[in-house]
C-alpha cells in the first residue's frame, strides 16, 4: 500500500519530527496502518510478525524514532550488505554494485 506524504511536508521538517513530542496527525495514520497490518498478519493469517523492520531512510534518529513508535527493532536497509556480488558483462568486465543500484534507480524512474 502506497502511503502519500502531505504537500506541506518536507526533508527538513521530516529532520525535525523526531525531535517532536508528539508525531503528527499523517505520522500516527501511518503507524496505525502499519500495526493494524501486523495485527492481521497475526490473528487473521496466523504468521508470525516481522523479527525488525528495514527503513531505507538513511537518518538515524528516524529509523530509532520508528522503531520506538512500533516496538519493533528497526535498522537501516543496506542493499550493499545483501547484495554482495558483482554483476559480469560480456568481455569479462566488472560493473560494480554501486553502478547497478544507479542504473536500476534510472530505470524505474524512467517506467522500465
């Protein structure tokens, strides 16, 4: 499920939330979806809930401040670390990881 931040929001007040007592309104919608989503994992497909959550944001204090909201071990998604080979190309030369993460990105911004 695709979840649309509001208009007024952006990197900078995303830096901020963490900072904040309260989340906001769209943040609690958020988390409520995300626990209604594991409640019915559990009770209604009898699965077990996620071991941790993997954020691909790369601000610390929002992966602790997610994990905190849904007590649920949260770290930081590394597509690096979990994809540790190298992609071979014909003449036997190397294209590295960090070229094939770029190249995937173009391509699914450009509808591929």
């Amino acid at each position: 499920r695709q979840f649309a931040l509001p208009d007024d929001v952006t990197a900078n007040t995303l830096k901020e939330i963490p900072t904040l007592t309260t989340p906001p309104a769209w943040l609690q919608t958020l988390i409520a979806d995300i626990q209604r989503s594991f409640a019915f994992c559990k009770n209604q497909q009898n699965r077990e809930l996620p071991a941790k959550l993997l954020l691909s944001v790369e601000w610390p204090a929002w992966i602790n401040y997610l994990g905190t909201l849904l007590n649920l071990p949260t770290e930081q998604l590394r597509l690096e670390k979990k994809l540790q080979f190298e992609f071979m190309m014909p003449d036997d030369e190397y294209l590295s990881l960090d070229y094939l993460l770029a190249i995937g990105g173009a391509l699914r911004n450009a509808g591929h």
